[in-house]
C-alpha cells in the first residue's frame, strides 16, 4: 500500500511535461517566446541591453530550457534551431562579456578555494541565510524557495553537461558528487525531488517552472551562468568552478537555513531538502578539491583561470541575487515580480 502510493508521487514528480511559455519582458524575450510560437527569429539589438537584466536573462532562459524540458507548445526541434542558436549565442556573448568585465582574472585556484572556506562570521553578517536563519519571516522563506525553484527543480541537471567534457580522475570524481545529488540510486531521495517536497510543504507550486514568471533577472541569471558554462566545451572549466563553488559553500548555509525552518515552525518534510545538504555537501567539499580540482588542474593546468571565473563570476551573481532579495525585504517589499499566492 505504501509502496503504490510512493510510486503515484512519484509519478506525479517525475512529468516530463514541459511548463507554459513565461511571459515576455521586452524585446529580446519576446523574440524568443515568439519563435517558440513557431514564428520567425526577429532581428534584435542585443548590443543596447543590459546583460543583467529581465529582458535579456529571461530570454537566455527561454533558450536553455530547450535544452532540459522545453515548453508546452514549443516544438522540440527548435532545441537546434540555427535562427534561434544565433540568437543565444548573441545573447551569451553579451553576458559572458559583462561577467568578463566585472569579474578581476586569477589563475590561483588554490587561494580561491581557501577563501571560499573562510566563513564570515559575526552577528552583523549579511547574507540570505543568516537572515533567514536568525529574521526572515516565513513569507520571505517562501520566496527565497520560490527564486531557488528555478535551480533544485532541475538540480545537478546543468553540471551534467561537463560530464563527457572533462576526462580521467576528475570525471570519475564528479559524477559521484552528481550521483548523490541524484539520489544514488534512490529516485525519492533525488534532491530536486526532496526540492518539491519542501516546497508542497510550504504551500508553492512545486510544478518544473512555475515560479519563473516571478523572479527577477538577477535569480535567472545565476541558473543561466550554469547552464552556459555546462553547455560550451570551451567553458568546461568554468563549469567546474562553479560547480565548486556550490559544493563549498553550501554546507554551512544549509545548516542556516535549518535552523532558520525551525524557528518558523517548519515541520521535517520541509527541512529535510536543506538538512541533506548540511552532510551531503560537507562531503562534497572534500570530493570537489581533492578527486575533481586537483585531477583537473593537473590534467589541464591551463583550465585554472577559467576555473577561478566560474567561481568568482557565480559569486558575484549570487551577490546580485543576494542584494536584490535583501533590498527588498529591507524596505518591506516582496523580491517577486508578482506575488505568490498564499500557502
Ligand atoms: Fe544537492
Ligand atoms: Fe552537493
């Protein structure tokens, strides 16, 4: 009996079924939404828009996820498109040239990894988790999972991609990082499926995409960075970077945000997605440097300034998703575009 009924969650979890096409937020956006209508690819002037910002990250959105689940209504074959792969490779041009103005080059992977595992302490550290965890209110829990859906519903799905992009000993030690974050074997502990669970927990939508329309740029560019560095060969270091740097600095955040839950009342099915992480990525850690970095890097020592960039670049985008979310909740507004609706 309860084995029929895990099956039929898991039946309803595992829906390969794409989500609606998100609504268009300017002229890029729009461009991509309506070639996926099946019309023409527009000329668009790409160079004029902020790399940043809704317009262009939600278009570059819209062409990853033909590469995961596609949409409703988008025929699958536009996954190659030439029109359409013209235009994201405008659209990645212009991000990668942002990225590449903002973040200062390092090949010194060693020093970076140190001071990833240097941890800010203090009461008056600000950051998404120690607010979380000392603050937030249960409305703003529900939007940070909400931004955080666009990722954990497809978590470990990006870095995939650098699997058969890397060789070796690094390959090896990667793919056992991404068989844990894929349950090892145990599809009910996958952790995008422990993702939705928290999130039926909490009252959202745990639907593939259904929050996309309510996050800023800031929040798709994060995802989008991963899904670039995974899906060019020439960025495989990159990607490894940032996969890194995720598996680095996720343990003690986790455990933030645990105790945050707690104090809000959350009840274990909630927290279990985020206590997972707590050990799972302290171990991760630990297999990133010394089985995935250090076998990289002396395979492909040329890689160890796009190693740095992947990391340094998904710092800095989380430091934009992190200012935009704390920005608003200082001045007492929602991060959403549009409000969630109550749990
Ligand atoms: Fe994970
Ligand atoms: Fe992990």
């Amino acid at each position: 009996m309860t084995r029929a009924l895990d099956t039929r969650t898991l039946d309803t979890r595992t829906d390969r079924s794409g989500p609606p096409l998100p609504e268009p937020r300017g002229p890029l956006s729009a461009a991509v939404v309506d070639a996926l209508r099946g019309g023409p690819v527009r000329a668009v002037d790409v160079d004029h828009a902020d790399p940043y910002g809704d317009d262009l990250q939600l278009a570059l959105h819209c062409c990853y996820e033909l590469h995961y689940r596609g949409f409703d209504g988008a025929d699958d074959e536009l996954e190659w498109d030439p029109d359409l792969l013209r235009l994201r490779g405008a659209l990645e041009r212009a991000f990668l040239a942002a990225l590449h103005t903002d973040v200062e080059p390092s090949d010194d992977v060693d020093a970076e990894v140190e001071a990833l595992l240097v941890e800010p302490v203090g009461p008056g550290v600000r950051g998404l988790s120690h607010h979380l965890q000392r603050e937030g209110t249960l409305a703003q829990l529900r939007e940070y999972v909400a931004h955080r859906s666009v990722y954990h519903l497809k978590e470990a799905d990006p870095q995939a991609w650098v699997i058969p992009r890397i060789g070796g000993a690094a390959k090896a030690g990667l793919v056992t990082v991404e068989h844990d974050e894929y349950g090892s074997g145990r599809p009910e502990r996958m952790h995008s499926l422990l993702f939705a669970e928290m999130m039926t927990e909490l009252g959202l939508s745990d639907a593939y995409g259904a929050h996309v329309d309510r996050v800023p740029g800031e929040t798709l560019a994060e995802v989008n960075l991963m899904s670039l560095c995974g899906l060019h060969r020439s960025l495989r270091g990159a990607s490894v970077g940032q996969f890194a740097m995720v598996e680095l600095t996720s343990s003690p955040g986790s455990e933030r945000l645990v105790r945050g839950m707690r104090r809000l009342g959350c009840g274990p099915a909630a927290i279990r997605f985020y206590d997972e992480h707590v050990e799972a990525d302290a171990v991760h850690e630990q297999v990133v440097r010394r089985d995935v970095l250090a076998p990289l890097l002396a395979a492909e020592p040329g890689l160890a300034a796009d190693v740095v960039f992947g990391i340094r670049a998904s710092l800095l985008l989380g430091d934009r998703m992190q200012d935009r979310l704390l920005g608003s909740w200082e001045r007492g507004e929602s991060s959403l575009l549009r409000p969630l609706p109550a749990g």
